[in-house]
C-alpha cells in the first residue's frame, strides 16, 4: 500500500514536472512581410523561413489595399502571404482592422451617416476575418486608437461612430472567428503615463463588459535617442498581463540614424536596447511573441517615413544577422519557439 503509494505519487512527481516542462512558454520570433519582396526575393523568403515563426502582414490587409472600393474586396495579396505562412507553418498576424491611417479614398471623403459606418465596418470585418477564420491566428482589430494623453484619438470612427467602434469592432471580429486572438495595437505604452493608463482603463472597461478581447501589441517603434526606462516599460506590461491579457511586442524596430556615434557604436546600442525589450519580453509570461516591423534593413518602412537613412532592423541589407539578432536570440534563450 505505503509502496504504491510512493509509486503514483512518483509517478505523479515525474508527469508533473514532464507537463511543466511540455507546457514551458516559449516566445515567437516575427517580422512584418510584405507581398512584393515575397514573391521576387528569394533570399527574402529563405531569411523569413529560417529564422522566424510568426509573420504579419505590413500592408496587404489594410482597409485600403483589401477594399478599394466600396464593397469590391481584394485578397490577392494577402493570400499569398497566408499560402507561405502555410507552407511554412508560419504563425500569422492580421494587420489591421479598424485604423486612422491607410483609408480608401471613398471612404475617408465620403459623407456616411452613423448607421452607413456601421454598415461599412462590420461588412469590412466579418468579410476579411471571414475569408481568414482558422488561418490567421491574431488579429491587429483596431490599430493606435488612443491619443498620447490617453484618451480617444480623434478619427473617423470615432467621430462617425462614436467611442463603442471599439468594441463593436472586437465583437464582430470574434463572431466571424471565435478562435482568433483579438488585440489593441498601440504605439508609445512603454512610455508609460498618461497614454498607458488611459489604454488600462478603457481595457479595463471592455473586460468589465465582456467584450472579446485577448492581447495588447505593444508596437515599440523605438529610437536610439528616446529609448524606454526599462522598469517603466515592464511596470506596464505587467499592469496589462494583470488584466489578463497577453502582451505582445508587435513592430518593434531601432532608428540608428539619431544615435550619437559611430556607425559602429549605433549598430551596437541598437543590439543592446533591442537585447533590453527582448528581456522584458522574456520575463514577462504573458508576452508569447516578438516582432520586428520587417525582415531586413533594405525593405523597412523608416526611411520613407522619416526621410532619412536608417538601418532600424534585425538582418542587414545582404540578410546578414546584425548584432541585434545575436542580442535578440541572447536575451530569448531558452524560451524561442521552435522555427517553422
Ligand atoms: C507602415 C508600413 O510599414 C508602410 O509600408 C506604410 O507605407 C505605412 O504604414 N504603425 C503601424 C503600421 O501600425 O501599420 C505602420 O506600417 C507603421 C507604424
């Protein structure tokens, strides 16, 4: 009896620590992919393959590219993103819903009466949600809606609508695929107050009501000269994992064009404020995914957008890894998801 005992209760032990050791978190390594290079580079897709296991998509699934005109949807984009990922066993993120920026024309001068905007939503919604139920695991649904003083940022959803786009948005997402993870995405939170709080307490509030919604992006689309406070940054990540939501880093990449000296030394603060956020991310179980905002310095977003040269990313413009890459893998050991 006293034998058997010990024995399950062995058993039991061993089960126990082999379930730990199954269900350990590990994080994902993702990059923003665009259709183009996708196609026409291969050294693009070999260096996505080998080294990343989430993927978003940067562009292909934005309101402008996916309905150019009212009611005419167009998905050939970002199905071939979704048919890599696929092949490759590639997690895949949706980006994005519901967003100021990157509007079709019909729609962002277009005279809409509250109840046509609802229309045009939800039809927007549940029909890419819709064509994607079961492929794409997560989802941008409303992208940087908060202002930096933590209020709701002025767009023509929340002017049209009024502050429930919000969660209208989250609920018909869910209904067109229950099994999607759903996320705010916003920039500047690892700054903390007043932006943070404000996001904290309007999450707080659709929580409270029930609505569907899984995880906070934290987007950290950082700079050399304004970097974080590290314990800041991971105060309010702990403050969303608190909600129980996951916390995600989305789009992070590091401007070096600002930095203060040489090339050489901006390539190495870039390595160690990236290594910094990748350890925050590490410590933190409910952050499962780190994802830089594309795959290689030559396709980033940056120098259009600032007007200047940078090289913000983890591979460099022959696909090199970087020393970031190293800081990266460095400050995730251990917990990297297996690759594709
Ligand atoms: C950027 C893309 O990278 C660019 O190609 C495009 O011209 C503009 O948008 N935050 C976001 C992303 O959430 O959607 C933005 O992507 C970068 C900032």
């Amino acid at each position: 009896m006293l034998v058997g005992g010990l024995l399950i209760f062995g058993l039991i032990g061993a089960a126990g620590v082999a379930l730990q050791q199954a269900v350990r978190r590990t994080v994902r390594l993702g990059a923003a992919v665009s259709a183009g290079p996708l196609r026409d580079d291969p050294a693009y897709a070999a260096t996505l393959r080998n080294n990343f296991s989430s993927i978003t998509t940067e562009n292909e699934l934005k309101f402008e590219i996916v309905q150019p005109e009212r009611g005419v949807f167009s998905f050939a984009a970002a199905d071939a993103i979704v048919a890599f990922a696929e092949q490759h066993e590639l997690e895949v993120r949706g980006h994005t819903l519901v967003w100021h920026n990157q509007l079709p024309d019909w729609l962002r001068d277009g005279q809409f009466s509250r109840d046509d905007l609802l229309r045009i939503l939800r039809e927007h919604i549940t029909t890419v949600v819709g064509r994607y139920q079961g492929r794409i695991a997560a989802w941008d649904v409303v992208n940087e809606a908060f202002a930096s003083d933590g209020t709701l940022r002025d767009n023509l959803w929340l002017r049209g609508i009024g502050p429930e786009y919000i969660r209208l948005a989250l609920r018909w997402a869910h209904e067109a695929d229950p099994e999607a993870r759903l996320y705010l995405n916003e920039f500047g939170l690892e700054f903390g107050d007043p932006k943070a709080r404000g996001v904290e307490r309007a999450v707080s509030e659709l929580l409270r009501d029930e609505v569907p919604l899984h995880g906070i992006g934290f987007q950290m689309h950082l700079a050399l000269d304004n970097p974080p406070d590290p314990v800041l940054a991971a105060q309010v990540m702990q403050r969303f994992a608190d909600l129980g939501l996951r916390t995600d880093i989305t789009e992070m990449e590091v401007a070096i064009q600002n930095g203060a000296g040489s090339e050489a030394e901006r390539i190495a603060a870039q390595a160690a404020l990236f290594g910094v956020i990748a350890r925050i991310c590490a410590e933190q179980p409910a952050c499962q995914l780190f994802s830089v905002w594309g795959v290689a310095d030559h396709y980033s977003w940056l120098p259009a957008h600032t007007g200047r040269p940078d090289a913000p990313l983890l591979f460099d413009e022959r696909y090199r890894p970087k020393p970031a890459h190293a800081a990266v893998l460095r400050a995730l050991e251990g917990r990297l998801a297996r690759g594709p």
